[in-house]
C-alpha cells in the first residue's frame, strides 16, 4: 500500500493553472509549489509574473510557465491550445479558475438587476463557462496521456445558493446574475466532464464561500455572522482541497462538488 506521502507529491506532474496571477492563483500556485510540481500559469499580458515567480522559486525550484492568454477570446485559447498538442506535454492538472467575479470592475455587471447588461452577461458566461469547456475539450489529449489526470473546476456557493441580498445592504456590492448562472453551469459542466472524460480523467469541482478581501466592514460582520465557523475564509483554506484532488490522494475521486465555506450554505 501506497504512503500518503507519496499519493500526495506532485513531483514530476504538470498542472495549468487559469488566472493563475490572481489572489486565489497564488494559494494554488503556493500548494502545487510545495509539492514540488511543474507550474503553467495562465493570465492577462502585462499581470506580474516575475513578483509571482520570484515568491514561488523560494518555495520550491520547479518549472514556471507564464502564458499570455485572454479567455474571453476564442482564437486566443484555440491558439494555447494547439501550441499544448503540437509540444505534446503529458498534462496531469488543469485547474480552470479565471473567472470574473462579484467584484470585478465590469460596465453593467455589478448592478441592479435592471441595469446589468446582455453584453457583460456574455462575456461573462464566455470566460467563467465557456473557456473552461473549452480547454477541457482542447487539452483533453494532453491529460489522457498519463491515464491519470484531473480537472478542477472553481465554481462557488452562489452556483447552487440564491443570493441573501441583506448582506450587501449599504454596500456597492452584489452578485451579478450571470456569475450564479455561469457558476452553476459550471458545476453541471463537472458533472457531464466526469462522465465523459472517464476512466482516465477525473473531474471534480470546489465551491468557495466568501473570502476575505477588503470587503465593507458591515458586510463582513453579517457574513461572519451566517457561517458555522464565524469567520470568512482565507485562501490558505483552500490548500487542502487543492492538494487532495490535484494528487493522488483523489484518485477514486470524480463528479464531486467540494464546498468550502465555513458551514454557510447548512446554516
């Protein structure tokens, strides 16, 4: 039988990370780094990748890949695509996680319901939807090289909750609709990857709860007051799921939504 420290090391495994310079990119970045795997980093030309991988070459001396992509554009992630199967790497993770979120700074996006727009409800379905399907589909190849790849999915708790609208009273924030409809999609996407990307690719997805950025004070308190553990979450929180389903500690794990939100969505 296997040690847990070898199902867990990422040693020798590719994982492609999406808004991979973000604030949730650096903990998965930090979790893949101190388990020695290979990192592709995918965000915006002109995010900073050096401070990125000057912070993680002191956790670990692994590969680091910086790749330019917008993927909202379609020819833009057909062109990752292919340069991924014309260099034919043996891809263990992709973790889809770029996204626009409830704080994104979008025209017609965090808005009342009236005044939120087609135009950024599409670009948001094109990037926190689309694009996640769309690489799954593209580096499908790549991840059945090993007879033992991963996806990950980040979804979030507004995919399958409705939003509590007295959090955000006396706040500029909300959430949008087409974050809950294309983070809901997201999750049904899991599901119908997992069957189709089995036996040699699993598929799974985690759903965050509200982290802790700067929010307005009054928000943080109602929001710390709805969750079991009466705190928001941190991104370290989420190392642990990050590990688990990136390693072979999950290797008889697909089709699963792991819900990471300090007991909110049961209280």
């Amino acid at each position: 039988m296997k040690k847990i420290s070898s199902l867990i090391s990422l040693k020798n495994k590719n994982i492609l990370v999406t808004g991979g310079l973000g604030k949730l990119g650096l903990a998965i970045n930090e979790t893949v780094a101190e388990l020695n795997g290979n990192l592709f980093l995918l965000d915006l030309p002109g995010k900073n990748f050096d401070k990125m991988n000057n912070h993680l070459k002191k956790i670990s001396n692994i590969k680091i890949n910086y790749i330019k992509c917008n993927l909202s554009d379609v020819i833009e992630r057909n062109k990752i695509i292919q340069e991924f199967k014309n260099s034919k790497i043996k891809l263990d993770v992709l973790i889809n996680n770029a996204a626009f979120t409830g704080s994104s700074d979008l025209d017609g996006w965090n808005n009342k319901f009236d005044r939120q727009s087609i135009n950024t409800f599409e670009k948001a379905l094109s990037l926190n939807l689309t694009s996640a399907f769309h690489l799954s589909q593209g580096l499908h190849e790549n991840l059945n090289k090993g007879k033992n790849g991963s996806i990950i999915n980040i979804s979030s708790i507004y995919g399958f909750l409705s939003p509590d609208y007295s959090l955000y009273k006396g706040t500029n924030m909300n959430v949008p609709a087409a974050y809950s409809a294309s983070k809901g999609g997201l999750l049904q996407l899991t599901r119908w990857l997992a069957s189709t990307c089995a036996p040699n690719v699993r598929v799974n997805s985690v759903s965050p709860g509200g982290i802790l950025n700067n929010q307005n004070k009054n928000f943080i308190k109602r929001y710390t007051n709805k969750t079991l553990l009466n705190r928001m979450a941190k991104p370290e929180d989420f190392k642990g799921i990050i590990a688990f389903l990136s390693s072979n500690l999950s290797s008889y794990v697909t089709g699963q939504n792991f819900i990471i939100d300090g007991g909110l969505s049961i209280k």
